[in-house]
C-alpha cells in the first residue's frame, strides 16, 4: 500500500517536472517572453499568451499529455500492484491541474481538446506497463 502511494506520488513530480521542462522550452527558447514579463502577474501572462501563435500551443499540448503519460508510466512501473489504477490516478491528477490552469490561463478555446486525451494517454501508459509485466512472468520453458 505504501509503495503505490509512494509510486503515485513520485509519478505526479515526474510528470510535473517533463511539463514544467516543456512549457520552460516553449517560454524560454521557442516564443520567448517580452523583457521584463512577469509569470506570476495574470495580465501580464495573459498578454504574453494572447501575443503566441497558433503553433506554440502545440507544445503546451506535448508538455500537458508528457506529463499524464510519463507520470502515469513512472506510478504504474513503480507500483506494487493495481498498474492500471495508480495510472488513471496520475491522469486524473493531471487532467484536473489541466482543468485548474485552464481556468486561470486566457489561452485558445480550442485547446480544450487536450482535456479527454489526459486519460487517453494515461490509460496506454497503463497498459504498456501491464503488458511488459505479463511479458516478464514466462516461465524459463516458455523463454
């Protein structure tokens, strides 16, 4: 039991961490702020997002999914059991960030897209990690 909250855990600050990598890539490299842009104001956020281009969503869209599919392929591998669950679970966790930033964040109404493929994503993660342990467990005739 302890294991999977654990696996769970280190599952959400991994992926957290993949998305944080991307959205920095986008924001630092790719479509670089405006000197002087302050993250943390609301307006001047919203300016900075209002002044992207259509393709620079593109990314945020990789960096949200990387970051329920990595997370949910990270608790799934972990775990002691219940790969499928604890996956969901790290969706889950990132669909409702994706929710919560949605509503803070002026972005494109388009991107709303993204929100079902949270699960989508986490749910393959599961089953990858399932059907490598069903693939671990052959006997050493059926090798």
């Amino acid at each position: 039991m302890l294991r999977n909250i654990l696996a769970v855990i280190v599952g959400i600050v991994v992926g957290m961490a993949i998305n944080m990598a991307l959205i920095q890539l986008n924001s630092l490299v790719l479509f670089p702020m405006p000197a002087g842009t302050d993250m943390s104001n609301p307006e001047q956020f919203n300016a900075y997002i209002a002044s992207l281009p259509q393709t620079a969503f593109i990314v945020v869209i990789l960096a949200h999914l990387s970051q329920s599919f990595v997370g949910a392929l990270v608790a799934a591998r972990l775990c002691q059991s219940h790969p499928m669950k604890l996956a969901m679970i790290v969706g889950t966790v990132a669909l409702a960030g994706g929710i919560m930033a949605m509503g803070m964040i002026d972005g494109p109404s388009w991107l709303v897209i993204e929100l079902p493929l949270y699960l989508v994503v986490a749910w393959i993660a599961g089953r990858i990690v399932i059907s490598r342990k069903d693939g671990n467990h052959l006997t050493a005739s059926e090798a």
